[in-house]
C-alpha cells in the first residue's frame, strides 16, 4: 500500500506511521516528493485492515496496490478454468463453445418444466435453470416449491439430458440440493452472505456465484474467493446487472465486465440477460452483445406462458423467440471463432 | 396497479389484459385518454406478479398503486413503535429519547470491550455494540471471535448495564446469540437474506435490520415485513450508508430517509454514521446532522486505540471524540425537543 | 397522469383536486379502489408542472402516464431517420450499413491528425472525430487548438473524404464550428445546456448529441427534443456510458439503451465505447457488443502513440488495432444482416 | 503519481516508464516490491494526462498523489472564505452566521415576488432566490419571465434589501443578468459548462455553483477552480442533491460534503433542501440537519401557493412553513455555536 502523508506533516508523523508499519509486519519506503511525502508499504499487506493507517496524524490517504484476492487471479492461474456442468449433455462453462443454460424463473409443476426442459434443449441448451427456492422481496409472494420442485428439475434432467443449475438459499438447504442439482447457484442477494459461500466452497458440485446488485468487481471476485478458499475451485461468475439511476430497465447490464475479467480472472463468466434488463424485448439483443463481447455463457429466463408465469413473467422470453435469438447467436459465435 | 396500453392498442388487446386481470382475481376499471387506454386493475395485487402483465400485447407499463408491505406501514398502526433495548438501564428506541448504542467494530478481547464499554456508558449510551461474527470481504481478514465474543460482550452488560447489540450472520448462530445478546442486528449485506429474516423473526429478542447497501426504502420495509410476519415487531430500522459514485467517503449517507419513515412506517429509524461515511473526521457531524432531522439512535464505532483496531479502524471515534459530540447532541436534541 | 389519493383521503380533498385539474385544462376521471381512491387526469398535460399537484392535501403521489416527449418519439414517427454525415465518401447513420466515426480525442497538429485520418479511412470510417474545443475537468489542462484545429480538420476532410465531426461547447462558437465540420457534437457535460441545444437546433447541420453521465433516457430524448423543437430533426444520439460506482472503468456501458431507444424513437443510436469504458483494452469487445445489439454508428478513439496523447491516451486505441477490431465487426454486422 | 507496475514487468518495461516520466518532465522514484514493482513520479503532474501511462507495456494502473485544484484548496489557504452577498441587509456566507437565501422557483409576476420576499425577510433571509432565466427538462416547459423577470427582482430588492440570486445560462446573459443581480447562480445542469465558468469568472460578482447531479467532490472544486482562475474568488459551493437508485426523492442529498469541504477547501457551502429532497414535506428536517453538521447557508423554495406554482410546486414550502423551520434552526445553530 501507498501511504499519502498531509502537506507539511511533520518527521515524527512520518515515524509514527512507519512504527505501525512494522507493527503489520511490513517494511517501509520513504518517498519525500515535493509537495508532500510519500511511505510505500513493502510486504504482503492483503489480510490487514490497512485502512485504519488513515486515521494516524498527518496521513492523508491510503491506496492500496495489490488486489486483494489471490486463488481467483490469473496472475495466479494463467489459464481458464473450464467447468464441466454435469448432467448427460457434457455441456462445461469456460471453453470455445458458449454454453446456454435457460429455463423459467421459479419450477411451477411438472408438465410446465418439461416442456420447457425439452424446448431449450432443442434451442441448444446444455443446462437447465429453474427455481425451487425463490427468494422473494415481499413475504407475500410465491417462494417456490421447495424440494417438489428439485424432484422435478432431476425428473427433467432424467428426461433431456439437461445439468440442472437451481439456487441455493441456505447452509440448511445444501445437502438437500446437493442431491438433485448438478450446479449450486448463490443468488445476488447472497453474494456476500459469507456463511453461505463456505459451505458451498464444502461441497464438490460446481458453482454459479451471481454478482451482488451493487458489488464491486474487487468484491465479487473475493465472493469467489471465500467458495475457492475452502476447497471448490469449479466456480463460474455471473453477471446479472447493477443498480443504477436508470429506469427504462429494472437492472443495468455492465458488459465491459466480461472481457474485464478475463484480463484479471481465469474464471468463466456467464451473463444473464434476463435479470440484467427486466424486460423481455431487452434480452434478445442483450444475448447477441453478450456473446459478442466473450461472455462464456448465457443464462437466460424461458417461460411457454409468460402471461401466466408465477414469477418474473416480465423478463421471461418463449421457446419460439429463443430459438429466433440463437439462429443469430450461432451466426455471432461463429464470427468471434467461438461456437454455441 | 394501473395498466397503460400503447397508443392504438385494439380492444381486444384491452379485453385480453381484463381477462388477464379477472384470472388474477382483480377487477378492471377501463378510462379511454385523449391519447391513450388506460386500465386500473381493483382489489388488493400485493401478493401479484404484476409485471408480468407488461407482456401482454398493446401494454405500455404497469405502474403499482398499493405499496407492497402491510404490518410495516403507518396506515396499518399510527402510534409510533418504542422497542425496549434490553439490559438493566432500560434504553428504548422510537421515543422523546434519542438512543446511543456505541462500541467497538468488533470485540476483541475482554480488556478492550471492558474499557471501551464503560467509556460509552458515560457517554450516555444505553446499548453496546460490538461484533462477535463479522462479515468480512476478504475471507482472509478477521472474521469474529466467534461465542468467546459473545461472552465478553455479556460480561460487559453485567459490569455496565448496557444492552448487548451483537450481529447474527446465519440461521444456526440465532440460538446462540440469542443466549448472549439483547438484540440481534441483522447486517447490511443480509438484509435480504430471507431465511435468516424468518429466522429473527421466530425469536423475541428485537431486531436491528440494517439497510443493504442499494436497498430501496420499500425493499427494506419488505425486509422489515419478512420479519414482522413471523410473529416479532420489534424492529429497528437502521440506515448505514448507500453506495454511489461518491468517491470521499465509503458510503454516502442518505439522511432524508429519516424523515420519510417517520412519514410512511411506525417503526423507529437509527442511523449509523460510521458506517455510513466510512471515515472518523465525518462522524461527528452527521451524528449531529442525524440527530437534528429526527432520528430515534444512534449507533457509533468507537475504539479506544483506533491505529490498532482489527477492523474498521478508519472509521472508530475515540471516547474522547465521542464525549464531545455528545455535549453537542444534548443541545441539538433541545432544539428540536427532545433529548439524547 | 395518475393522481393516487391517500388512504382515508376525503371528499373534499378529491374535489380540490379535481378542481386543480380543471384550472390546468384537464379532466378528470374518479376510481374509487378497495383501498384507496385514485383520480385519472385526461388531456395533454405535456407542459404542466404535475408534480406540484402532490402538495394538495390528502394526495399520495402523483404518476405520469404520457412520455413529455413528442418528436423524438416513434409514435410520432414510425420509420427509422437515417443522418446523411456529408464528407465526400457518403456515409450516413440510421439505415443498415453501421458507420465508423473514428479519430484522435484532440486534434494536436497537422501531421499527426492526417496519419490518422488516413488509417481510419482504410479500417472503413466514414466520420473522422477531433476536438478542437476541449471541455476539459481542470483549467490547468490542454483545451485544445480551437480554430486552427478545425482547420487542421477541414484538411483532413479534403484529403480523404471523410465526415468532420467535431464538438461545439458555447453558442458563440456555433457559426464559426459551422463552417469546417459535417457534424456538430454537443458533448455529454453540455446534453443539459439548453441555449446550445436551441442554438444547434436553429442551422443545418447534423448533430450527434451525448448523453449526459446521469441523464435518464426520458431526459436524454427531451434533449434531443430541444434541439428538433428548433427545426432541425438531423440529430443522433450517442450512448457514451453513465455514472455509477463501478470502478474498473472510468463509465458503465449500459448497451440495453440501443434496443430501447430503437423501441421508442425512430432516432438513430451511436455508441462511444473509448468514453463509455475509459481504458483501450475494453474498446474492441464494447465495439462488438454494440454492433451485435444493434447500434447505428461507433464513435473510438484512435491515436498513432497512445503514450503521448495530449487528451484521452488511456483510451485510445491504435491503427492496429482499430483495423483488427473491424475485421470481427464485419462478421458480426453480416451475422446480423447489416454490414459496416 | 504511483505507478503500479504488472507483475513481471521486465525491466524495460520500468525503464521505458520512467523515460515517459521524464519526457512528462518529472523525476521518477523506483520501489522494487516483494510483489511487484511501483514506480513513484516526483514534480508537480496536475496539468499533465497522467492516465495514458496505463497504456504503456507492463502497466497495471496509475494512481494520483496530487489534488487536481490547488486555488479552491485549503492547502493553499488556510483561513475560510466569507463572501458578502450583497443588497443593503449585509449578508454574507462563510462566518458564524448561517445564511438563508430563499424565494420561488421562478419569477412568476411583481406581486407574487413581492408577496414571497417580505415573507423570507421576516422569517430571516438575506437572500432572495427567484429565476429569470430557467433550464427546463422539456422544451415545453415554462422557460422564465427573462429581464422582465430580473427587473421584478431588482425591485423586490429595493423594496426588502434583499440581495438577489439568480440564474445565469449563457454567456450572453452574463452582462445582462449583472446588471440586476448581486450573485450569479450556475445551475447544476452547467457545472461543467466551462466557458460559462470562465465568464462568470471574468466579472466581479460573487458566484453560487451548483453541483452537478453526478459529479464528483474533486470535479466539484475543480469547475470552482475555473472560475477562481480567472479572477473571481467569490465563489459559494452548492450542494443540491445527486443522482441515485433512491426513489423515495427526487435526489439524494449527500450531507457529509459539508464536513468535507470545510476540511479540503476554504470556500463555502450551502445546501439546498428543495432540489436535494425534490419534496416540501422532506425540507424542514434536511434544513435542520445540514444547519446542524455546519453549513454556512441554506437556499430553500418558498411559494405563496405551491399548488399552482409555475414550477417546482412539489418541494416548494409555504412561507409558513419557512418560519416555523426557521425557530428550530435558530436553537440548532445555537446549539453549535452559530446564529441564523
């Protein structure tokens, strides 16, 4: 870290901050500039609470300059990871092809997950997403079936083929969708629910970690780092919008973020249109530029009903527009060297 | 909620999104503008996916009427609510009295809290606040000492009378911090971890719920409701900073928020300055500042040795700053007739 | 507009209301809900302060149906407006061909501006960016060649053919940008100033009109609107990233406005992914993204040594690598059925 | 500035860094890290692109040392600016005592300004606001009275002993608008309207400067800094709200900019609660809370008849209502030892 002492800040301050240095286990590096002085910390500074420094007389500010995860960075690990994502299709997130996971929002009954299980399989998805337990902003809305629904989505995976990707809400609910789930997704309202990132970095199912609707990419990548840190390395990041000032869409879709962490990452990242706009006649032109700028993967919210979906209608596109949208897909795929 | 249709929206586009609405149990009220059809749907939609609706064809928008939370809103309970804090000096929050829950970011050992906890009792608090599980970004910071926390926190309620107020990070740890704790906070990065929500609110110990970090009012008011719906009213409110582009402080304080929750809840709003700006020179004058706009309490990072505090320590006030401020508060408190 | 009453709103609190609607020129319509009662207001209230309307005793809010913006709206105009640049070689933005605006942030000197209009033509350009009048953040900072610049500009357009697209900051400098450039730009600080909008409004030439770092895209029309309000309706809009509290670039790229304002205005949209990013290694993957989404025009930064840019180097990207970047956008393009 | 170097930068990687230093005319400083290597540059770089080195071969990023403004600074000068508004009441802003500027939105008619400034003459104000010159979001709107509008001011002025503030747009204005009014406003729309800045610059009245609605507090002082370059030093900061997520107001209204400009800078600030909160019933609160963390003045919308206000209406408070604020705020100021 760079410490950034106030304009005429005396010997003594500048001593006292080298004195706390080395109290960190740090060593130091005294920079005299000429309007005002500089101490460069030398040493691995990443499990400090550097931030404090800041309240010592004479400091001005703090910057720190090494990233503070480390099993997430591709200075640590040059080449991609590559996620099998289970299921009979050998479809995996990181590689040449693009791979789609769709589905609807939350599993309502049977005959609606299978039909729309085989529907995304004929569009070319390799995963099926689809919830079985909803976290909901109002306690009066539907919360999903609960393990009815898990027995549904392995039922579908029995029939196409198709890795079943569900999200998990608790550390209580692990086990149980560990038994049916090919991938365990931590939703963005989780991301930094730390108890709940270890216990699925405990467990050996691959995971989609989604972005928190206003984290940094600093955080979200240590969100990864708490799941790699107790063992799991299989984790794929996904972006599903921001929060902004904006209103013609419910969440901002940041894309710059896809070929931003494949400079600083070796994770995969898959996009989701769905939640990132709000909107349905947002997401086919949001999977093209997805696609278009390297995204690894799409996951993408398919209902046959929309107008009667439980959940999410609003951002929820048919099979048959699903289809359209991977005709181009493909055509876009092809024009980057990449296949979906 | 009302349903604006497109400009040349047939009727039986009009029809369908009626028909839609009858299936929803609602009933339709049909106004034809100057330039465009309009159609307000009656009945109570909180439970509703409405948004769904805005795929029908020939809709516009949808725009809600009802604000989705129940137990928590001022039209459902007039009188204020004044929850009791716990401990043996009989502090409460939501009255004339503006509380001061103060202490350290996070109990480090018995000494520490032991000297900062008699410090902010003669500051005039009635609550304590320290961390004995800490969400942490980095997964390699330290994160709590965990029940030997709660402990020294209980033993400082023995020696001071102050009310324990102790974060809770998961359902497992609820019956264990109930033992210890005279409140449990549920943390901004939980605040729509619904499980743990429930968890909280099948207990009776009262709930401080911090605002996540891009929360809307309402969606913190549905946290609220999460809790409130299992059976515990006793919910505090407590705003901790929003994230912006605002670059001088870690998060920007948004203090207007204090005087609408008294407009549309009853329940007691506290703010969190330290949090809330992220840096020790901010603190005093927004403790000011949220004293003068009306908030029922205060909560306040205090270390006695802030240079050496394990987390937080850019944004802890000394006992000595914290004296200070609360000369202030006390005249402030006057001016708007009431008293800290 | 909706004018939602509050629960237990009386009689005569609606009347004042329907009184105040009268005096405005409007009429009312009364549904009176299960909850609470709700007055629809009828007629073009376009140029009324609606808002104030919430202040009437026993209102709760106040929702507009009507978007406040009628030329640049497609259901004033149904088909696409295709933006003819000028410059010899007979571009144009709007129709299916997707057009290249590239050039240096600054123009520096004559040398430098040639060598790179000349490499952009080849990589396909039809527009050539410059900036002869800089806004720049500090007033210590090089604010560029002013005349001498849009000489150097109108040089290069001789030489080969391209479009002059450049930037006017104060009325006063309208009749003089006039008389070099093709294109007027009015910069993203300036998206608000309304005597230049009127003033571009009031001659000839096309504008390219950025979006403000915060401007909603309701604004951002009613901007475009100003300047069409004056006779001019040759106006392209251009999305070059917004404020939010990303970090890892200098703006967020919210690519999702392409297909909405394609939705909702029949004006062309131009993407700026060297602003709408702020660092050369995210330009290439924004360029796609934007083709694939449907964007009618990239606007990039160029520069032949980045290393010594006066303005903007870390976002500019070379010759090099503007013509490898253009290979994939015409595969891209044609994937979509358009070319560039 | 630092610059942080990737890590494996080669050595000529660093070399050639630093003969990009030195052609930047500064002195370069190398720290060889256990990670990686920073290079530290020495001489004064504000007016240089310091972020085009990022661009440079084995760069990681480039992080600032140095504020970018150096009059608006506190640095430069340490005693507080007071600035005297003018008219024959004697106010200024910037010493012990808060000042209240207050009046319409716009200049509607004689008697209605004449009616409101008495009314904020007796509740305490030196200050008469009131716009002649009004940037409206939409064409349609309501643009202001122009010098008809100014004229009324002027005799409100005579009348009351008011100084007068009100709005400059233009250049063009700039003569005119001086010759009514004792304090030239910049609205937040052109805080980065920079030949603005320098006109108002070149003239001799004092300047209240808005903030923009995304701006940064480093850009904020920076565009006062354009106007004090150019000779005027009578500058008053405003802070009128920014732009967020927030829905419950119109704008956020950031109060810990007031402690912070006080630290950073020498100049003034005054809040404006009526733009901050865009609601009347949300201005008395934030006019008590900004008093109370130290602003040195308030300008608040006052309308006789909000209701039928041209514009505005929604966070205008009635004259009534300013008094029985102005009570609480004479015991709050007094409560920190100031006056109002």
């Amino acid at each position: 870290m760079i410490i950034v002492m106030e304009m005429g800040a005396t010997e003594s301050q500048v001593n006292h901050v080298v004195s706390l240095l080395r109290e960190m286990g740090l060593r130091e590096h005294i920079i005299v500039g000429t309007e005002r002085t500089v101490v460069a910390a030398l040493g691995d500074d990443r499990a400090k609470d550097k931030d404090k420094l800041e309240n010592a007389p004479g400091v001005e500010k703090v910057m720190p300059v090494l990233a503070p995860y480390k099993m997430a960075s591709r200075e640590v690990k040059k080449e991609r990871t590559v996620v099998a994502l289970g299921g009979s299709l050998g479809g995996s997130v990181g590689g040449k092809k693009v791979a789609l996971i769709a589905g609807p929002c939350s599993v309502e009954d049977r005959s609606q997950l299978l039909e729309i299980a085989h529907a995304v399989k004929e569009a070319g998805a390799t995963g099926l997403r689809g919830g079985a337990f909803k976290p909901r902003t109002s306690p009066y809305a539907f919360q999903g079936l609960g393990e009815k629904g898990l027995q549904i989505l392995a039922q579908a995976r029995e029939k196409t083929g198709l890795a079943v990707v569900t999200e998990v809400m608790s550390i209580e609910q692990v086990p149980l969708v560990c038994q049916y789930a090919d991938v365990l997704q931590v939703g963005a309202r989780n991301m930094q629910n730390y108890n709940l990132l270890w216990a699925v970095g405990e467990q050996k199912k691959p995971v989609l970690l989604k972005r928190g609707l206003s984290a940094t990419l600093e955080e979200f990548l240590l969100a990864a780092e708490y799941i790699m840190s107790r063992g799991n390395s299989n984790v794929m990041l996904c972006e599903r919008g921001i929060r902004t000032f904006e209103k013609y869409c419910r969440n901002t879709l940041p894309l710059a973020i896809v070929p931003e962490v494949h400079r600083i990452s070796h994770l995969p990242i898959v996009v989701d249109p769905s939640q990132g706009t709000g909107h349905a006649h947002l997401v086919p032109d949001m999977c093209k530029a997805a696609v278009a700028c390297g995204a690894d993967g799409l996951i993408v919210e398919v209902h046959n009903d929309p107008e009667h979906a439980l959940t999410d209608g609003a951002q929820s596109v048919t099979p048959q527009s699903l289809k359209a949208t991977m005709a181009s897909l493909k055509r876009i795929a092809a024009a980057i060297d990449r296949d979906i």
